[in-house]
C-alpha cells in the first residue's frame, strides 16, 4: 500500500471509528460488535505504525494519554463560565420568574424555558477550530481554568473530530464530566482489591480524574460527559438555547436525554418534582435542575450580575449535606472484625432523615478530615447510603476540642486491635468476639443471604448473649423453648421465627455462598462462583489458581476464598449446617450462555415468580438485572401494575415483554 492509498484508508477508518464512538458512547446504541470494532481500531493502530507521519490530534488511536506533566497551564475564557443563582423552594422559583417577567419586560405566554439535571460532577470547556479538538479547560474560577486538554481527549463520549457537515469555524462547548455510580463503584472496589484509598463520591473521582498530571490515569477511569451549552461560536447563528442543544446532538455531543424545553411555570414544578423523584433512580449524580430561558434576545436583555445570569437559576434538591457537632467518636465492631470509628453527632436533618452517627471510615480518613470530638461538621447522605463526615468546619472551633485516637485492642471483647502493613482498617483478632459473631450471624440471615424473615438484630443480640448461638449454624438447632427465653417473645413470633429458619434449610446456592460472610465476597460474586463451580464442595477443593482463572476473580478475592475454606472452624459451621438440615444443592453449571450481554429491568408483579427468582434464572443464563432502565436496556419485563419504568421504556423505544413471554424465553434456554 502507498501513501495515498494509507492516507485514504486511514480517513476512511477514523471516520467509522468515530461514527461507532458516536453511537456506542453518545446513543447508547452500538451498530457493530465489540470484536468488530477492535478490528476497525486494530486496523488503524497498524496502518499508522507503518506510516507514523500520518498520524494526527485528532485521531482516535490518541485517547490514550500522553507523558505525564509537570504542572497544569492555565486557561482564559472568552466567555466568563459564570455560576448559577439558586433556588430552593417553589417560591423562589416563582420569585426568579417574575424578575425574568419584570425586567424582560414579557407576560407569562411570551416565556420558554429550557430544564435539564444539575449534574453533580466538574465543569469544562471544550474548543474546536473547524471541527477539530483544539483546547479543553476547567471552568476554574469561571474567568481562568486549567488546561486539560489531553485529559479530556481520553474521554470517549467527546468527540476530536464534529460529526456534522455543517460545523461552525469556531465553537466553545460547556459540559460537565462526570462518573456514572456503577463505574464508580466499580472503580472503587477495584481500588479496594488493590490497596488503594477509596474515592468519597463520583463527583470526587470525576473531578480527581481529569485533574491527573499523567493522562493515561485519565484514560483509565470511566469518565463521561453531558453538554450543556456554548461560549462563542462563529460561523453558526442560533436563535434559542435549545436549538443549541439539538444543534450539539448532530455535532456528536452527548446532550442529557431529559432535557426538555416548557412553556409554563406549573410544567417547570411538575418537571422538578418528577427528577426528584428520579434522583435515586438514574446511574449518575444530580442536586437540582437547571432552567434557562430559551430566547437568546431575551436571555441579552436580562443580562447579568457580577458572577451569574439572571436568565437562569439552579433549584435545588433538599439537602443531602447539612453542618453539626460531633458529640463523641466511638468505634464499632464489624462482622470481619474491621473497627470503624463513628462520630455521633447532634441529630440533623440531612435529605428527609434524621441523622444522629456518621461513619468516619477508618484511621486513615480520620487523620485527614483531622475530625475532633467537638468539631462542627458537615455530614452528607445520600440515597440509602450511611452518612458520612464530609469535611470539618475549622474556622468554628473554640481550641476546647479533643483528638481521638484509634485503640489498640478490640472495645468489645478486649483482644489486640491490629493494622496489617498495607491495609487501611484495623482489626480485632479476637476469635470469639462478640461483635463480630452478632454482625455475621445478622448477614447469614439476611434477605440475600438466607432470607430468614423477622430474625432482625435485636433477636440476634439476645440469642448470642443468652449464650444459646455461638455460630451462624445453631440457628438450625434452636427450639420454641430456647426462643421464650429472649424478652418480649410471644409464643406466636417465636414460631414464625422458627418456621422461617426452617424454611431457609434449602437455599439457592448464591445466596448460601452469600450468607458465609467471606471478605470480599458479596451478592455478585456468589453469584460468579455458584455458577462457575457449581457446589460448595468443588468451590472448597479449588486451589488459589484456579479460583484465579474465574472472570472476575482477581488474587485478592482469590486468596480471600481460598483462605475461608482452608480455615477449620469454617468447616465446623458448614459441617454443623449440614447436620442441621440444610441442604448443599449443587447447581447447574452454564456452559452455554445464551443471554450473556443482555440486560433485563424488571416492573410490577410477576404471578409465577418472586423477583429474587426471576432475577437469579436471568443470571443463571448469562445475563443481568438492573434497577433502571436506559438506552442499553434490553428488555423490560412487564408484570402487574408496572411502575414509571414502563413509560420510561417506551420513551426510549426498549422492547417490553409480558410475564407469559418472559416465562417462555427462560424455559426456551434453560
């Protein structure tokens, strides 16, 4: 091949790959194969090695980061990236709107307002000259960000190159980059895996991200971007904010797939009570809705104040974050022995709950957030996550303050607290400790452990107080009479107590593996291993290599497994479980995995089926459930009185199917 014939080869792959990057990370709707794909991009890695001259910025084979630098530059906006007013109650929406109708000089029909989430994750500025990816910056102080241009690169949902035909000379884009909850986690627990410190939030790991002198950092995490607006642009002339956001769309801009344009205040309330109500659903972070005026007339006429428009404002969600006191810290026992310290606090109201304790993690965090007994803090909660200590208030304190220090030996039963040499937690070696013995027994009985109904932990406390369980597997040897001795119990509730352990003799594999409690082995893992091995003794015979040699399974999760069933008092409790009547079912090995790749959203009620079953015959075959429903949803299993996710499916054009046809592709595959 000559080098015109590369040359035009090398175009003609850049603009498929960049087409497929469009589709797969921008619509969420891929047109080819991930193998068919790497072929496309393998293709051009070669052709380029042989003619490296022909290499350009904006190629797709230069997301990969570049050498590290020594220090960020800076950046001058054209455009100041100003902040926005906020509005926390209805009221002071209200309030916004009438100064847009004052000032405008406009009555209430002549108004359109565009809305969109306020995303939870760090502004940027992105530029490109004819077409091309030039220069990308933070929004900084909104006058002078920091140049990031080769971090943002890395992110694929940013184009290098505009898609569209009909691209202006010039054009300054404005989005936010965030980190999707499940990447997050994701992220986290491979950090967890391999020593590493943790991220507090996505925001945190988001921002912390594209703020990596080394790129190829960057390149690594699973960072994305929405946008949400321009600064200049030349050789383009929109009228209305949202033909912006439509104009971005065709330019290969990912634009948030809720951002609507409305004409009346009441659709703007209704709109924000319904992303309230999304808050917790969707995959990514939001505080509040965005609203601005569509009408760049009148977005000019209203103008601005000194750091913000007065044709947009921010409404806020209710607080997630809320300042306090710390009372006293304490340190809890967790079932793997791990101590915690906790900081009780004066209760608060943070996001609709009282909150009275926060986690401080472990030693590590404790030091850095440098967090004392009478300190005014700033707790945050979000969803159902347990609340934590955000940051201390230091300009609050008095000097009455008191440092806490780890302890050396465990509060509850007295054994030496130690820290292993790489570890963050400290840990209790007592082999009969209490608390961890009350906090294993609580997991082994929970809803995806054994599922043994009204066993909560107060009843767990007694029992293991009374001395009448000292391991999970005397549960199944308890009788009506050892249950009247716990305070407060009925004859009635101690049957039902009873009658639910007995019926948690028979257990899904998963769900059993789940229940032992091993280090690093959660619901998904279970999972992992009851269909990879099948039975809990070839999972007890396997060597560390083999467990290795499991997808998913790493040498950390690896040696956790392969040290829980080398232990002896291990295998007491499962011999002791056995003896009590509960059965070590062997499950089927996949071999095949027809619904490997497929993602299911479940709705309503299914007649045939609890969720946990439906959700572990989908797992069985390959594929997986989540909680809400998206562009790569593949279908959504509709039963009765089917919730929101429903609508949300049909917006999206996912394929919905009924209980009967549900039913009928299991057992066609099973």
């Amino acid at each position: 091949m000559n080098q015109e014939e590369a040359q035009k080869k090398i175009e003609e792959l850049r603009k498929a790959i960049n087409y497929h990057n469009y589709r797969y990370y921008v619509l969420d709707s891929p047109e080819i194969s991930d193998a068919e794909y790497d072929r496309l991009f393998d293709q051009l890695v070669e052709l380029e090695s042989k003619f490296p001259h022909l290499i350009t910025p904006d190629s797709p084979t230069q997301r990969v980061g570049a050498p590290p630098l020594e220090k960020f530059g800076t950046v001058r906006h054209s455009l100041h990236m100003l902040s926005l007013g906020k509005a926390l109650t209805e009221e002071e929406f209200l309030d916004f709107h009438r100064r847009v109708k004052e000032i405008g000089g406009v009555s209430d029909g002549q108004i359109e307002y565009v809305v969109e989430p306020k995303f939870d994750g760090l502004a940027v500025e992105l530029i490109y000259r004819q077409g091309v990816y030039v220069l990308g910056s933070t929004r900084g102080d909104g006058f002078v960000g920091e140049d990031v241009t080769l971090n943002l690169k890395t992110i694929k949902s940013i184009p290098l190159r505009l898609l569209s035909e009909d691209i202006p000379s010039l054009i300054e884009v404005r989005g936010e980059v965030i980190m999707n909850r499940s990447d997050f986690e994701a992220l986290n627990r491979r950090r967890e895996e391999e020593g590493e410190p943790l991220f507090a939030n996505p925001r945190n790991a988001a921002a912390g991200s594209v703020r990596q002198l080394d790129s190829k950092v960057t390149a690594s995490r699973p960072l994305n971007m929405f946008a949400y607006g321009v600064g200049l642009m030349e050789g383009k002339s929109l009228r209305t904010h949202y033909q912006v956001m439509e104009y971005l769309k065709e330019l290969g801009f990912r634009v948030n797939e809720y951002t609507k344009l409305l004409r009346t205040t009441s659709d703007v309330v209704q709109y924000y009570h319904q992303m309230l109500e999304l808050r917790e659903k969707l995959d990514y972070d939001m505080d509040g809705i965005v609203i601005k005026v569509n009408d760049f007339s009148l977005q000019r006429k209203l103008g601005e104040l000194q750091r913000s428009p007065r044709w947009a404002v921010a409404w806020k969600f209710p607080a997630q974050q809320k300042t306090t006191q710390v009372k006293d810290i304490i340190v809890n026992v967790g079932r793997t022995g791990a101590l915690t310290p906790v900081a009780l606090l004066e209760p608060v109201e943070v996001g609709g709950v009282t909150v009275s304790r926060a986690t401080l993690h472990n030693e590590d965090e404790l030091k850095k957030k440098d967090v004392r007994i009478g300190d005014t803090v700033i707790v945050q909660r979000a969803g159902d996550v347990i609340p934590e200590v955000v940051a201390v208030v230091k300009s609050q304190r008095t000097g009455r303050e008191r440092e806490f220090v780890m302890p050396d030996h465990c509060p509850i039963c007295g054994a030496k607290a130690v820290r292993l040499e790489g570890e963050a937690v400290t840990r209790c070696t007592g082999i009969s400790c209490p608390a961890q013995l009350k906090e294993n027994i609580f997991h082994f009985a929970s809803k995806a452990g054994m599922d043994i109904d009204g066993l909560g932990y107060k009843i767990i406390e007694q029992l293991v107080d009374k001395g009448l369980i000292s391991d999970p597997a005397d549960l199944y040897f308890l009788t009506k009479g050892d249950m009247l001795k716990l305070e407060r119990m009925g004859d009635k509730l101690a049957q039902n107590i009873l009658d639910a352990i007995a019926r948690s003799r028979r257990p899904p594999l998963s769900k059993l593996i789940f229940s032992l409690g091993i280090r690093n082995v959660g619901e998904h893992m279970a999972s992992v291993l009851a269909h990879e091995f099948g039975s809990i003794d070839n999972i007890r015979r396997a060597s560390r290599e083999r467990l290795e040699e499991v997808r998913e399974i790493g040498p950390v999760v690896a040696e956790s497994i392969y040290a829980f069933f080398q232990d002896p008092k291990n295998v007491e409790v499962l011999d002791k479980l056995k003896k009590g009547g509960v059965t070590f079912g062997e499950e089927r090995r996949v071999l095949h995995t027809p619904l490997e790749g497929k993602t299911f959203v479940l709705t309503g009620g299914l007649s045939s089926m609890t969720r946990a079953q439906a959700k572990e015959r989908i797992e069985m075959l390959g594929g997986r459930v989540s909680s809400s429903v998206s562009r790569k949803t593949d279908f959504v299993v509709v039963g009765e009185n089917p919730g929101s996710k429903l609508e949300e499916a049909r917006k999206l054009g996912v394929r919905t199917i009924d209980e009967e046809e549900f039913k009928t592709m299991l057992s066609n595959y099973e």
